[in-house]
C-alpha cells in the first residue's frame, strides 16, 4: 500500500465473533417469512410506491 499526500488515513479492524458454519447458521435466509400474509401486506404499499415513483426509490 501506498501512502499519498492529500489523504489522511485510519486504521481500523475488524472483530469475528459467533463464527458458524453456513449448515448451522440460526438464519439461514433473513428474507423468509413466517407469514406469507402479513409479509404480503407489508409489501403492498412498497409495490405501490415502486409503481408510482420508478423502482428503485424505496427498499
């Protein structure tokens, strides 16, 4: 790495903690749904924003 003048730089890092194995993660999808028709009424007024304002603009 290369330092140039004109940047300021940080260190950083980075702590790994809870490690799992992609078989014994707790979530193995964040977007799956126990609920199929509150997941369904949460996403009408999203559809409908998306349909009014371009895809895109909201989630």
């Amino acid at each position: 790495m290369s330092y140039g003048d004109g940047f300021r730089y940080f260190k950083a890092g980075v702590i790994l903690v809870d490690l799992y194995r992609p078989d014994e993660l707790p979530v193995a999808d964040l977007f799956v749904t126990r609920n199929p028709a509150k997941s369904k009424a949460l996403m009408c007024p999203l559809h409908a924003i998306n349909s009014r304002f371009g895809r895109g603009l909201s989630l």
